[in-house]
C-alpha cells in the first residue's frame, strides 16, 4: 500500500489530505493556534504529535509563520487563503502540459456568475456592478 493513500477501511488518511484539513482549521481562526487546537478542529482521533508533524511540515514548506506559545508554539498561515489558492491554481497550471486546452476546461466549468466575475476582473472593472451584470457600464 502507497503511505500517502487512504485505504478502505484502514482509516489511514493521505498527507495532502492532513494538511488541507490543518490549514482549514487555521484559515478559519481569528489567532494563532497551538497543535492541540488544531487537533481539536480536526475530525476523527488524530494523535498529537501528527498533527505536530503536519504543522512542523508546513512551516518547513514556508505555508506557516509561529510564535512562541508556552513551551510550544502558536501557527498561522504566512498568507491568506485567498493567495495560497491562487498560488496553487497558478503551479497546476504551469505544470499542465497544453496551458489552453486546461484554461478552456476552467472557463467552460465555471458558473454564469463565476464567469462574469472573472470578465469583470479581466476587463479591470473589480467594482460591483448594477443589477450584477458584468456588461453595463458604470
């Protein structure tokens, strides 16, 4: 069995799995949390010192900044989550191997509102708009 692999019924999670869920946990806190508040966020019994590991993952990456909490320390992510996704968008992306042919299946994926956002913000106008039409003028 592949180690970063759930397998069914071991309940066995992947690591890219832990580390969406322990970044989860910190975008949607309002302060820094220590290894035990994140392991009290997170479902099911995962034992503390993954959840260390998985923080301790994190910083090393440069995904999180910590400071000092007790005898421990207290993280955060280094930035918001807004700009994490962009980055991890942009990095598949470049990776693709036919760049149009992965934007295309985006574009064609999105919703009617998503997509006039995303003229919106390709055409400069990031403002509301009236009635929430991407095609009237101010």
């Amino acid at each position: 069995m592949d180690g970063d692999r759930k397998s069914e019924g071991s309940g066995r999670r992947a690591r890219g799995e832990l580390e969406s869920g322990v970044l989860a946990a910190l975008y949607g806190a309002d302060q820094p949390r220590t290894a035990r508040q994140v392991r009290d966020e997170l479902p099911g019994d995962l034992a503390y010192t993954t959840v260390l590991t998985i923080l301790s993952r994190l910083y090393d990456k440069g995904m999180l900044v910590r400071h000092r909490a007790g005898r421990g320390y207290a993280y955060a992510p280094a930035r918001d989550e807004a700009t994490h996704t962009a980055e991890r968008m942009r990095s598949l992306l470049e990776h693709g191997a036919d760049r149009e042919a992965v934007l295309t299946r985006f574009v064609s994926e999105l919703s009617e509102e998503d997509e006039q956002l995303l003229q919106r913000l390709l055409s400069g106008h990031d403002g509301p708009h009236p009635a929430g039409r991407a095609d009237e003028g101010p």
